[in-house]
C-alpha cells in the first residue's frame, strides 16, 4: 500500500500527498486514523457518508489549500445524507471563489471525531541533525501561541514524556477546571511511533498531524499531511 501510494504521488509529479492518501499511509502504518474516503460528486459524497455513519465531516481535497477552513473547505456535523450533498455544493462553490486557481480533486468525507484537547504531532528535518519532532497544542493554537517542543529523532519515552510536559499548555491535559484528561501514556506511544516511522521512513521530508484529539480514552488523528523528499 503503502509504495502504491508513493508510486502515484510521484507519478503525478508532485511530493504532497492529501489527507486521503496521508491517512491511507498512515492507517497502514498502525497510526490512530479517522479514516477519510474521497468523494468527487455530492451523490458519491452522500454515499461514503452513509457508509461510515453520521454525523460526518467533509473537507476539501486539493493539493494547492493547506488550510482548508480559510477558504471555506469545511463543513462540521452533517446529520444525514441531504446536508451531504447540499454541503458538497457549498464547498465547490465558496472554494472555487476563494481559491480560484487551486485544483479540487473531491472532499474527504469522514466521520464526526469525538472532541478532546486538540494537540498536534509533527516530524520535519533539520540540514544538521536529520529528522525531528515537534509536540504542542493543535487546531489554531499552533499558529497562534506557538507552544510547542522539539527533539531530535530517535526519541526514548523519557524525552515524549518530556515533549508533552514542558508546553506551556500541558495543564489543559491534566483535564484543567473540570475537564476529561488526556490519556498521556497514549500521546508518549504516539511520538514514540511517529519516531519509529521517521527513521524507517526516510522518503518523507515532513509530516503534520493537526488535530490530533487527546481524550481519556486514547487519541485520534483527525488531519493529516505528509510531504515527500524532492525527487525519486
């Protein structure tokens, strides 16, 4: 599967893959996916929908948007299969005037991810030292606050738990005023595995989980990206 999946990317002549064919990677991999199936018509949308469950999620697939909510790629907790189409329609309409001359290749349609502390888990590579990891809170906050940590791969679970502990926001997954705490040795075997798949993995440059949601009982990777070396 997963040199299919290199194979087509490079094929096309590009070396980002969309969230469909990240996740599909990833899966494949052992990571905690919601998994995401690409629609290409409101019709096909509606169907994938009903085949995974509502409440569902569609998202724009393009290789040229990285944020897709900036230019209306996004609709949240569609109910039943009309709200499906109609949401598709609204998607191809506001991206195509927003975003002009990105190519659209479809939506991902997948399940409404139950809501936790949103962090995100990254690895990217320094001329230097080769490949890292970043750790911090996700959604807008990474843009936002830039609360994250760094370590060099590969990591031991001292230095994940370190990651998760040093962020100036780790009291939001203590379960901060009342809240449902994150489950941390989940969040440590995640940068564990993302560790594992960096030095295994040296095909891909870079790679953003966002969001990943912390919950009591585990974490789950709602978005993500991967981007491939230049070249074969």
């Amino acid at each position: 599967m997963k040199e299919r999946i290199i194979e087509e990317v490079r094929r096309s002549g590009r070396n980002i893959l969309t969230e469909v064919e990240s996740k599909l990677l990833l899966k494949e991999a052992g990571f905690p996916v919601v998994e995401a199936r690409l629609a290409t018509s409101p019709e096909e949308a509606a169907g994938r929908a009903s085949e995974l469950g509502f409440p569902v999620v569609l998202k724009v697939v393009s290789r040229d948007i990285a944020h897709k909510s900036d230019v209306g790629g996004v609709k949240l907790d569609l109910k039943n299969e009309e709200e499906v189409r109609r949401a598709y329609r609204e998607i191809m309409e506001e991206v195509r005037r927003r975003a002009p001359q990105a190519e659209i290749l479809g939506v991902s349609v997948q399940r409404m991810a139950r809501p936790g502390v949103e962090v995100i888990v990254g690895m990217g590579k320094d001329a230097q030292f080769g490949p890292f990891l970043m750790f911090g809170l996700g959604g807008v906050f990474v843009e936002v606050l830039k609360d994250v940590s760094f370590r060099i791969v590969p990591i031991t679970r001292r230095d994940a738990r370190e990651m998760i502990r040093e962020i100036r926001g780790f009291p939001l997954l203590q379960g901060y005023r009342g809240r449902e705490p994150a489950d941390l040795e989940a969040l440590e075997d995640l940068l564990l595995k993302l560790s594992d798949f960096a030095e295994q993995n040296p095909e891909v440059r870079e790679m953003d989980l966002n969001p990943v949601f912390a919950r009591r009982d585990g974490v789950e990777i709602a978005d993500a990206r991967i981007i491939l070396e230049e070249g074969g």
